[in-house]
C-alpha cells in the first residue's frame, strides 16, 4: 500500500528497519516525524501481532502498520492497519487507535477513509471489515456515519465482545470515491 495523504494527514506504512527495531524493544529512530504522545511504544499497541506477520511475510508489512502524520507539525498521531491480507472472499479487516489527545477531533474517520480508499484499490478487496467494542462510542459514530452494515457480534479472546460491521467495496468506492484527497 503506497504512502497517501489525507486533508491534515500524511501517511506511510511502518518500514521494515522500523518493525525491527520495535521487535528489539526499541523506539526507532524516526526520520520524518516526532512522537511526544510516545504512540506504539506506551500503552497498547497492535506491534505484538503485526512483528510475527511481517517476519513470515515481509509483504505484509505494506499494509499491517500505516502510521498517521499530522502535515504540519509532523506529530504522529495514531496509526491504522489491516489484520491479515484479504481472505478468500476477500474480506479485510482494519484496526485504528488515535493518540488520547487527539481524539474527537475527526482524524480517526478521516485515516480510515484514507486506508479504505487506498485497498479498495486492490482487485482482492471485496468487503471491508470493521469489528469495535460496543462501549466504544466515538467508533461507534464514525463506523455508523459511513453507513457499514452491523452483522451481529463475535467475542475476542483479547478484547471481549465486539460488534461486528461490514461494506462491501463497491459500495464504499461509489459512496466515497477514489483518489482525491479526503
């Protein structure tokens, strides 16, 4: 998945000299950003599953990690990435945190639509995935604001109860276009 910009965001996927340095328990050093609010490297962090895949597969590392970049002070401010490639009915599934600070503030709707814009681009992509906690209102609204279809529930043995909504690509390419920017 190229690197893409968004209105406020520039966004890039996690390199592989990046995933090896968290894979040390190092913060890289970053190159082309700061991070004051120490995103991935404090708190929870999807590194633990995304390092194995990228070490069986380095491919997969265009798309587990996309790190969010605020265009002008280069802060990161969060990060997006899909769980797997496409399944075989081709069904990805996205995952996203914004740092706390930074939050309510549309930058988590906007990197997701930046992320579905880019892989429904792919030939592969037919549905899109998107699986939250029903206590987690502010996803809640924006998956509900981009109209995705709730299909019932699923329980995580990390994250409990999660509700579980999908679009297909299609649909989202008409709804919401294709490469201008968001």
């Amino acid at each position: 998945m190229p690197a893409f910009e968004t209105q406020r965001l520039r966004c890039r996927p996690l390199s592989l000299a990046e995933y090896e340095a968290f894979a040390l328990g190092v913060e890289p050093e970053w190159l082309d950003l700061t991070n004051p609010h120490r995103h991935l490297v404090d708190g929870p962090s999807p590194l633990r599953f995304r390092i194995p895949k990228v070490k069986l597969d380095e491919s997969f590392a265009e798309i587990g990690l996309i790190l969010a970049i605020d265009k002008i002070s280069n802060i990161l401010l969060g990060s997006a990435g899909f769980h797997d490639f496409p399944n075989d009915d081709g069904m990805i599934e996205i995952g996203f945190g914004i740092v706390p600070a930074k939050q309510r503030q549309g930058f988590g709707q906007e990197l997701l639509l930046g992320m579905w814009k880019m892989i429904t681009k792919n030939p592969h992509v037919k549905v899109l995935r998107y699986t939250v906690s029903p206590d987690n209102e502010p996803s809640l609204h924006i998956i509900n604001k981009l109209e995705f279809h709730h299909l019932g529930e699923q329980f995580d043995e990390e994250d409990g109860v999660e509700l579980i909504y999908e679009l297909d690509s299609k649909t989202f390419q008409n709804k919401f276009g294709g490469d201008e920017r968001i």
